[in-house]
C-alpha cells in the first residue's frame, strides 16, 4: 500500500517584513492577508478533501500554540500534532525532528513540508506537482519546489536545474544566493533557473539518514528532542535540552545543498512567498490603477499603491508606487517598489527601547480562552476588553499591585472571588479588589464580553500568580 | 486721551484645508500646530504687555464657547467679551457686531481684528506695524495689513499698493483674485503687491459709518443682534433673529472694496495663514533635509517631508515632496506640494455618509465641567474616558436607552443617584439605571477621572435629558 502523505506546516515565523501589520506576537501567517481567512488558514484549506494527505504536522513555538489551534479549528482541518520548538533553531532541526516524530507513526512517511504564510493557488496544476514530488520522494529523491520565474526577482535564492530525472524531477544543478537585478534578469532570459521555494516533498526514513549523514548534531538533537518530548494538551513539546543543542541552520544548508539525492520540481503554479508589501500587492489583483486596498481607504490620483489599514481611515492623494500600511499603533508609507526595506527598518525600531515594542505586541492577544485587547493606558488605570469563548475559564489567580472591575457588556460570567461565586449578566459589574484570589468563567452558550478597569501602582500582565489553570499555565 | 485699541479675534472657522487634524468639532485654531499653545492661545499671547491693548472681544459660535474659555484661562489673558455668532454669516456681519459692541463700551474704540488661527512672529517688527495702523485709523482710514510677498503664492488674494498717505500707509491700487501661478510670479518681481492677510485695523466708528452707507442690511443686522443680545454666564449670544438676516458676505466685499477710506499697511513681518499642510510645513523651521516632525515618527532616505501624528508611531521611507497626517481614526498621505487639494478631497469624505463623521468629529470633546473621550464604541456598548475639572458640576440628566457604569480612576466623585449622593474616590464603582435621574460633580481639589461603560440599544449623545445644569444646557 502506498502511505499518505504528512503535511508538515512551518508556522513559527515571526514575518519583520510586513511590518506594521505583522507583529512577533502576530505574525504574517496568522493574519487575513489574502481574503477572510488567515494565511495559515489557507494553508489548511489546502489540504481538504484531498485523499493523498494525513493530518498534518504543525511545526510552530510556545508562544503561538494557542492561535494555531484555535485557527486550525475554525477551517475544521483537525491538526495530527503540534510540535513546540522551544527556542528558534531555523528549519533544519524542526523538520527533522517533525521526520522522526512521523517515523513513529509510519516507518514509510512521506513529508510535504510547507509554509504557512505564502499565497498558492490550488488547482491542479498544483495538486498534479504535489503527486509528481511525491512519487519521486517514494523513489528515494529528496524534491524541492522550485518555481519557474515570471520576472526578475532579486528576493530569492534561485536553483539551476540540472539533468532530468526520471518521475519528472531534475537533478539540481546548483543553488545561487540572492542575485542582483542584472544576474535574475539574465536568469530569466536564459532560462533553466527557479526560484527556491522552501517547500519540499521527502520520505521521513530518506531525510532522516542524510540528516544523520551529514548533519549529525541536527539530527542527534532531532532525536532526543522526540524521544523526551512531553504532550501537554494537544501540542507536544518537543524537549528543550536536546533540541537547544542543534545548530541554528537552514535545512537548505545543512541537507539539500550536499546530499546526492537532492531533486527539483520546476513548478508553475500560482505562488508568492508575501515576503514584503510589494509581493502582497502583487499576489493580489491590482485594480486598474494598478491599486489594492485593505480597509477603508479613499484614493485619488494614485496608481500602483498598496493601502492596508486595521482601523483608520486612509486618503491617499497624488501618488505613485506607494505603500500606506497602518495598524493601530504604527504607520508606514513608503515607495511600494522599496518595500523589501521595511525589515531592516523595522530593525532599527527594535533597536530604539522607545519603539521596540511597534516590532512585537499587537493591539489583541489571543488566550486558550478568548483574548483581550487593550483600549486605554495611562499611568496608574488600564482599560481592557476581554472575550471569553463559550464553556472556557480563565486561571485562578491573584494580583499583588492591582484591582480590578469588570463590567459584563455582552453574555454571561461566572466570577469567583476568593471562593465565593456570583453569576452576573450583561450590564452588572463586580469589583476585585487587589490581593483577592479570583477566577472567571463563560457558563454560557455565546461569547462572554467584559470590559476590566485595572488600577494600581503597577499593570503589567506579569503581575499574575497562577494556582490553578486548564491550560497548563501554573506559576 | 488716545484709546486703547480693543483686539477682535476671529475664532469661528472650522479649517477643514487641515484634515485629518483639524475637525469642525475642534478645528485649526484651538490645536497645538506651532507649539505647546494653540493657535487661538497663541494669539491671545501676542496681546499680553502691550500697554496698547484693551481686553479682547472673541467671536465664535456656541460649540466653540468652552473651548475658547478655556484656552484663554490657561493662558492668563483675561477675555472683554465672547460674542456667540447664532450663525455663520462670513465676515461683515461679525466684524459689525463687534464694532457696535465696543462702541458701547468706548465711542473712540479702535478695533484690531485679527485671524486666531494666523502664524506670526510678534516681534517690535510687527508692533511697530500695530502702531503705525492704529495712528491711521485715529486719522479715519480703515487699515488692512497687507504682507510683502516672499513667494509666487497662488492661494492668497492680493492687494495692488497704490499712492503713499501720511501715517505710512498708501491707497489701495485694486483687490486682485487669487492669481495663477504665471500672475503670481509677476506680481512677485513686479513689486507693488501685498498679500491681503485679512487682519484689519479700524476705528469702531468710522467702520460703522461706511457699514451703514455701504452695507446697510449687514449694519442693520449687526446693530439689531447687539442690542437684543443676552448675556449667558460669560457668553453674549448676539441675537439670532437679527443676525439671520445679514447677508453671508466678507468684510472684504461689503466694506473694504467699496470704501475710499480704505488703505494698505504693507508689512513684512513673519506670516503664515497656516491654511495648508504646506503651509505649515513653511511656518516651521525645516530641518537639513527639509522635513518637519510633529509627534512620534522616523523618517529615512526621505527629505521635504511634513509628518504630523496624533498618536501612531510613523515611519516614512524614501519619499520627497510628502505629506503624513495622522489623527486616531484618519490618515492623510499626499505630495506636500500639493496639500492644498486636502480642503477638497475632505469634500468627497462629506459627501459619503460613511465618511462623514471623519470630518466632523474628534475623539476628545470639551466640554464646560471637562471632557470625554471615546475609548471603545461597539454595537451595543461603549466605553467612555470622562475628565471632569475640579469644583465642576455636569448637568442633572437623564438616558431612556442606557445605563452606566462609572469606575472613579483618579479623584474624587460626588455621584446623586435619584436623590441619593454618594462620594467615591479612587478605584470605587457606582451602576446608574436605566432612566434613573444621575448627577456627577468633583467636589475635590484634583481633576477626577472615570472610566464610563455605558450598555444600552441606544448609545448616541442626543439620548439625554438635562433638568438643571450650571451651564445653561436645558432640555
């Protein structure tokens, strides 16, 4: 019988390049870039109701396992795991220990290892590339996709393509870093380039014994970082020890650039790696101004700008080649054809303390439970607005420098105050006060709602003691 | 004995050329463009110590009466009266009422009569100037300042200076349209012409006098509204009857145009009508690279910029020639040198009735006890930042479609619920009812602060009902 095949998504990334939108608590992947569902979303949809894949591996760290799984239940695809890598260590040992955890499943494990943050149009042209990859990879190949070139792009590493294989993938030439303009466009006149599209198609057993061939501390780490992994809830944690020990690499580096049985698959279906606004842009359907807007926007006299806003109004007047992206707490404008610049500029933002925090939180922080988003901050008071998903409950816990009222705007609280407990509906309010052991919950069947008024000397989210916790957060 | 000359400032303009900044609800003059005082303020500082001035008379209209109250407060320059035009007539009607008002007072007032949202530098240039009008309109002539053009402007009147008369001011050549660019330059290397800055210098009398032979309905009007006008706590409301009646005309128009009293001061003190984004970008003092920054921004590879942000933090990136304006819930992005085009654009915004508010209202809005300001509007629930002076008292009201929570975040609250006072400080709640009849007063010697939630199917301003207030807001 002929296994399946194991998506393996990538969804650990922290995506500087879309800045001010994409932020390192909420990044690239988890936001609504391509239409009403998040790109990891997309990324899931993909995989519906094709009968070549098994539940697929999503690879990601401690701080995003919550918007993972809460995203992946909205599209209805139910994940086969998902792997915490406890510090960021590249794509070499995340894919390899996502080998060996799928090994332990099924000793024949094919892997199709993806982003979670590109744009693909899944036709079948593109299901057709899919099956080619996966019938080279039983064969013993390790593929990678690499992308005819539509223009000359001077964002990506590229792949000349070497002699053809049988099972219609080709023997890799060799792989060329970033090139300037004059060398991509050269590329694409010639012909017989692709870019590199950091998806692959491998068996598990292949990729692990060149992992251990070539790269043995990557996969010595892999390993372990299974063997002692521990699951909590639905996500296995993969053992921080062990995996720290790798070297942080590319998997490109560390496997497909030296192994002998390394392949590509030079593809032509719809794809963008969304890499900076200009690629958004493009990914979308220009109007015939050469515009997209995101939000509320009015243009008048512009042609080829890319406008996102979370909330503002945007007028835009008089220009060209403009990129006007606004999130709640941040604006940039600049020349759309430039934008591959915001990621070292936004390095220059972490690197001021007065504007490293517009390179990480985002307005809404998503919990197990719900969430919670921040409406006003001032000196000694903080308002906040909490959502409660039907059924969930929140730790108990206390605050040592803070009190708290919550006033109920929308459904049902369930509020225990050092181990008394009042159910108020919408409109009551119930007060806190600062040292008190308290805990809430959403009996009901519909979103909880509330509105918080912290006051205190001192506000920030980690004045909080954790005694009991249905999420595994004690502490 | 020479009279003192009595400052009329016009303060009744809703300067939409500097959107998004500038709204109807809190428009040009009373923001801080220049500075840590606004325009209005700085205006009132240009009086202080010049033994040559009387108290000021401040036209305005009934929205903006507090606001006007307060900025003069803080400024410390005591206000002669705050005329309260019913409706906005342009110029004459207003200019009129003001003549006849301080003609009342003093039948040999000199009015100065100044723009409160004008640019200038107030040094012994520019008294020397204030004083050399006055001495011509003792002698009867009605003095306009005309500035000496440094530029080809096309957005400005001008005025053709024709013969010398004693005093150092000259006979008006012609009033000259705003040019195009081709007459603008001609004007410029001609000489001879001035800027028509719409600050005037006039006798109260002899400028009635020409009123009633030149503009006779307007006179009319002027002289109607003062003598039926009420005086409401520090207010006069000129009457709205009569003022109605007054054609909408400038003083241009009805008066100086017609007048063969009328002359010219050319003046070259430092000027600006500040009526574009352009402008204000001029008034400042652009840095090496020509750009100028108001508010939390970074600005690389960019040069003549003009960025102004409320709250969001701005990047800019490889731009020249570039307007960024930022308020909290509007964002303006075009070529600097084209910023004039925002006064029509905002007219698109009017006409669209999803847009519309973004070009009326402001998130903060000022009020005779304080302020509020909308942190969080949601569908059936928002949540309020009040601010309430110490010793104010709001109106006694009532709401038939919400209740409120009020949380006290700073100060002392005297709360009467149906009859019944509570005092709350700090960190204390109290729950209003639905139609329950609710009074808030700071009875402290601090500003008190609260956090309103109000919940209801009804949330708009107009759902209350005032039975007594300290204001004058009945009904």
């Amino acid at each position: 019988m002929t296994s399946k095949i194991v998506p393996v998504i990538l969804a650990g990334g922290q995506g500087a390049r879309l800045w001010p939108i994409s932020r390192a608590t909420r990044p690239k992947q988890f936001i609504k870039l391509m239409g009403n569902q998040s790109l990891f979303q997309q990324s899931l949809e993909r995989l519906k109701g094709a009968a070549r894949y098994e539940a697929p591996i999503v690879l990601t760290n401690a701080e995003y396992r919550f918007v993972v799984a809460e995203q992946a239940q909205e599209t209805g695809v139910a994940l086969g795991a998902i792997l915490l890598e406890p510090v960021a260590r590249n794509t070499a040992v995340a894919i390899a220990s996502a080998a060996y955890f799928a090994l332990e499943q099924d000793e024949n494990a094919l892997l199709h290892i993806l982003a979670s943050d590109h744009a693909i149009t899944a036709d079948d042209l593109y299901f057709g590339t899919v099956d080619t990859a996966a019938a080279a990879a039983r064969d013993g190949w390790l593929v990678t996709f690499g992308i005819v070139p539509t223009s000359p792009e001077t964002g990506y590493g590229y792949i000349a393509v070497g002699d053809s294989l049988p099972n219609g993938v080709s023997k890799i030439g060799r792989f060329v870093e970033k090139p300037d303009l004059a060398k991509a466009e050269a590329f694409l006149a010639e012909g017989g380039y692709v870019w590199n599209s950091g998806m692959f198609m491998v068996a598990a057993r292949t990729f692990i014994a060149e992992c251990e061939t070539l790269a043995l501390a990557t996969a010595e780490a892999a390993r372990r970082a299974v063997e002692l992994a521990k699951s909590d809830l639905d996500f296995v944690r993969l053992d921080s020890a062990a995996f720290e020990r790798a070297p942080s690499i590319s998997v490109d580096y560390a496997i497909f650039e030296k192994t002998s049985k390394a392949a590509v698959l030079p593809v032509s279906f719809a794809w963008s790696d969304l890499g900076s606004w200009d690629a958004v842009w493009a990914a979308h359907r220009p109007d015939a101004f050469g515009n997209v807007v995101i939000g509320s926007a009015l243009l008048s006299n512009t042609t080829n700008a890319m406008v996102m806003t979370n909330s503002a109004h945007v007028m835009v007047d008089g220009l060209d080649d403009i990129a006007v992206i606004a999130s709640e707490d941040a604006i940039f404008v600049g020349r759309l054809s430039q934008a591959q610049r915001v990621g070292d500029l936004v390095k220059a933002l972490k690197a001021n303390p007065a504007t490293q925090a517009l390179t990480e939180t985002h307005q809404t922080s998503y919990r197990p439970w719900g969430g919670y988003s921040t409406v006003l901050m001032a000196d000694r008071f903080q308002v906040k607005r909490l959502f409660v998903k039907p059924g969930k409950k929140l730790s108990l816990q206390k605050h040592f420098h803070r009190s708290e009222h919550w006033v109920v705007v929308k459904g049902t609280a369930e509020v225990t105050i050092d181990g008394q407990v009042s159910v108020l509906s919408e409109n009551q309010s119930i007060y806190l006060p600062l040292g008190c052991t308290h805990r809430l919950t959403n009996p009901g069947k519909i979103e909880l709602q509330l509105i918080e008024v912290q006051t205190g000397s001192y506000l920030g989210e980690d004045d909080i003691v954790r005694t009991e916790d249905d999420f595994g957060r004690i502490g």
